[in-house]
C-alpha cells in the first residue's frame, strides 16, 4: 500500500516534469524544424544543437515587465492565462503513458478530455475580453467560435472508437487494440478528430484567434512577460496532448514490439505527431474565418455524423452474424 | 466523502450569491460557471460520473461559452455595471427573498424529518445513463430531439443568406 501510493506520486511527479520539459523543448523543436523546411539553420548557437536558446527564452519572459493595461479587467485578466495551462495539465491525468503508468484510471476518462478542452476555451475567451481591446476582442470572438464548433465533432468522431472498445476508459481503449490499431477501422474518425485537435489546440492552419497578419497576436495582444508565456506553454502543451491523444486513441497506445518498452514506444508516436503539427504549421496557409466554419459544419460535422452510424451499424451486422 | 461534499456545495451557494449580486455581468458568468463545476463535482461524489462530465462538457463548456460570447458582441460588461446598478434596487430583493425563505424552511423541515441521506450510492455508469435514455424515457428523447431540430431550422431560417449577384445585368433580372 505504501510503496503503491509512493509510486503513484512518482508518476504524477514524472509526468508533469516530463510534460513541462517538453512543451519548452518544444520551442526550440518547432524553431529548428520550420528552420529546417525553410532552407535556413534556425537558432543553432548557444549550447549544443542551440538547445540552450529554450533556458534564454524562458529566462527573457521571466524578466520582461509583466504589465497589466489600466483599462483592463484585473483579475480575470491575471486569470485568464492560468486557465489554458491548468486544463491542459489536467487532461494528461487521464492519459495512459505505458502499461502501469497513469495517474487516473477513470471510467469516464475520454469525457473529462472533452470537458477539460471545452474549459480551455475560457482562456481565449477571458484572456481577450478582458484585455479590453478590440484586436483581442475579435480574436476571442473567433476563438470561442471555432472551438465551440469543432469541439462538437470532435467529441463525436470519438465515439467511434469508443463504440469499438465499448469503454469511455482510455486504458480500456488501449488495451482493445491490442489485435487491430484504431487507425484500421476508424481512419476517417481519426482524419476528422486530427483537424479538430489542431482547431482546438489553434495551431498554424487553424490559428484564426491569434492570426498575427491581420490581428496583431489576436487574444494575448496584451499580454507580456510570463503571462504570455502561460499562453505559449499552453499551446505548446496542447500540442503534446492532442498528440497522445491521437495515439493512444487510433494508435495503439504503449504497444509496439517488445525490443522496447511501453513508454518508449508511446512517447516515439508521440513526437511523430508533434512534428506532422510542426510540418503543418510550415506547409499550410491560414484560411479565412468563414471558409473555417464552413468546412467545419458542412463538411466535417456530416462526415462525423456518417463514420458514427457506419461503425455502429458494421457493429451491429457483426454482434448479429 | 462529506467533507469533499460540504466543501464543493458551499462553493457553489457562494458562487450561485455571487451571480445574483454581481454588477458586471462578466462576472456575474464566470462565477456561474463556478457553481456549475461545483454541481458537476457534487455529481461526481454521487455516483453519477457521466452526469459529472456532461455538466462540464454542456453546462459550463458549451452553453457559457455561447452565452459569454453574446454578451462579448453586446459590449456588455463594465460599461452597463452602472445600469445595473440602478435596476438592482434593494426593493427587487423582497420578492425572491420571501420565497427563498419558503424553500429553506421545507428544507429544513425535511432535514429534521427524515435525518437519513443517501448512504448507499450507486454508480450509475455511462452504459446505465444510456439504456435508461433510450429505453423507458426514449419518449422525451425524441421529444427533445424535435425541439432542437426545430430550433435548428429557425436559426437556419434566421441567419439565411440571399446569394448576392455582383453583376449589373444579373441583379436586375434577378429577384
């Protein structure tokens, strides 16, 4: 019992260190990757690889002036930034990481997902109506938008795999995979639940909130110094969530052959979609705000609607045969 | 279990006081959003967790998000604090008061009468929620269902666009 309650602070410790040391290495992956594809270096000085760019980054938001605009509502101002990352940190509870390592085994797991990327929205939202400006307020309203749309068939593209597995218990979901990869038979679910993600986590093709061409930086316009770092962080984290979601829902989780262990395996998959969402910030161009929900609502959503009644239907046809 | 509920129930009669006494109806909704994840966590201790998340997925993630967006394309906030201000006079809080007063004395009433709670919890999993939904209750199901298609079809017929013709000759034998 003891040694049981002593290994699982290790894994909520192991994780939240791990998460939080990626989402920084994550800055100077994505700087070096778009570097990269854009025939140039990218910051490769300081330390080895430039990896010591992430310590000077994060050492410069410390010590920039943290400023709150007089005009602005304070204290949901000062909120607004910790909502992003708190939700995101707390839908990893529900991920399992390898056979034994996870930090909530809940039945509901796949819907507090949901629910906490449906409470991420709030940072966007506060973040830009209580800037008080009307840059950010547009970017909160495009933001609240969006997401409140794609969120919906996200969640029902989903309820595929969850219609496969029979559980809304991630782990449970894993393990169901063990003779056949989600990816099989619930490819269009994970094509749609892909551009959901990156709607929800809003990253290069879908950044329409922020949408530094035409908005300024959209919502976090006025923010600065760690606060904004919370934002970036956030994102950064959102990234890696939608990621392992991504594999632990249509790609088999920790399972891989044997030569390595679960976590290995999980965390390899992993970093193959961080970088497809890295690859598509640096091929793709921004839509409109209308072609956005367009797409989303007239062709994502039926699309959803559809790969939901043919799995449960095949579901049936076997069950009765 | 108690305290964890004593402690999510008192959050959420603190915030449900803030909503009603907030000038700033900014606010005001955040702190609405508040008493629903209380709810939500009260769901949860109770066995209900299927109740628990759909409380935070609806409520407090879809329904308040749309709300807080109207009041953001309004302008409402701390520019119409003031208007509240003069609506919320002292007089207005009788009403609600007197009837308040009514519900807390039936509660208290039923509390002294059978000082029993709900020991034995059952969890009610995602699986029972929905085979009671589609099985004795699929009437009100599908009375919702037409509901919501029948809003749907008045936003659609609402929000519908004529196609605009740019082109001089078109416009005119259009329409």
């Amino acid at each position: 019992m003891q040694t049981a309650a002593v290994n699982y602070w290790w894994v909520i410790g192991g994780v939240l260190f791990t998460l939080l040391n990626t989402a920084a290495g994550l800055i100077w992956l994505e700087r070096r990757m778009l570097a990269l594809w854009q025939d140039r270096y990218g910051p490769n000085r300081a330390g080895p690889f430039g990896l010591f760019i992430v310590l000077a980054d994060t050492i410069k938001l410390f010590f920039k002036e943290d400023w709150i605009p007089p005009f602005a509502d304070k204290v949901v101002f000062v909120f607004a930034p910790a909502i992003v990352v708190a939700s995101v940190l707390m839908s990893f509870a529900v991920i399992p990481f390898g056979p034994n390592i996870l930090v909530a085994d809940w039945n509901i797991g796949l819907l507090f997902f949901l629910a906490m990327s449906s409470i991420g929205v709030y940072s966007i939202v506060l973040g830009g109506w209580a800037s008080n400006n009307k840059y950010a307020l547009l970017g909160a309203m495009r933001g609240a938008s969006q997401m409140i749309s794609y969120e919906v068939f996200m969640g029902l593209a989903l309820m595929g795999v969850v219609l496969l597995s029979g559980s809304f218990n991630i782990r449970e979901i894993v393990e169901a995979q063990k003779s056949m990869w989600n990816i099989v038979p619930q490819f269009l679910g994970f094509v749609i639940f892909l551009i959901a993600g990156v709607a929800e986590t809003h990253r290069l093709p879908f950044d329409i909130p922020e949408a530094e061409s035409e908005l300024v930086a959209g919502f976090h316009a006025e923010y600065s110094g760690m606060k904004f770092g919370m934002f970036f962080i956030g994102e950064y984290l959102g990234v890696t969530l939608v990621s392992s979601m991504i594999v632990a829902l249509y790609f088999g989780g920790w399972m891989g052959p044997a030569f390595l262990p679960g976590v290995v395996w999980f965390i390899l998959k992993t970093f193959v979609f961080i970088s497809l969402f890295i690859l598509m910030r640096a091929s793709m161009p921004r839509p409109r705000y209308d072609q956005l929900m367009e797409y989303g609502w007239k062709v994502l959503f039926p699309l959803s609607l559809l790969n939901l009644l043919v799995t449960a239907a095949i579901i049936l046809i076997m069950k009765e045969a | 279990m108690g305290v964890a509920f004593y402690i999510a129930g008192a959050i959420a009669v603190l915030s449900t006081l803030m909503v009603i006494t907030r000038y700033n109806i900014m606010h005001a909704l955040l702190y609405l959003v508040v008493s629903f994840l209380s709810v939500a966590v009260i769901f949860y201790l109770y066995g209900a967790p299927f109740m628990a998340a759909l409380e935070v997925i609806v409520y407090a993630g879809a329904i308040m998000v749309l709300i807080i967006f109207f009041v953001m394309m309004l302008n409402l906030g701390p520019q119409t604090a003031g208007d509240e201000q003069l609506w919320l006079k002292p007089r207005i809080w009788i009403g609600p008061t007197i009837l308040c007063l009514v519900l807390l004395a039936e509660l208290g009433y039923l509390i002294v009468q059978q000082s029993s709670p709900a020991d034995d919890i059952v969890l009610v999993d995602p699986k029972a929620v929905g085979k009671s939904l589609f099985g004795p209750y699929i009437l009100a199901v599908e009375l919702a269902g037409m509901l919501l298609m029948a809003g749907i079809v008045g936003a659609y017929h609402l929000g519908r666009q004529r196609k605009k013709i740019t082109h001089r000759f078109l416009e005119r034998t259009s329409s």
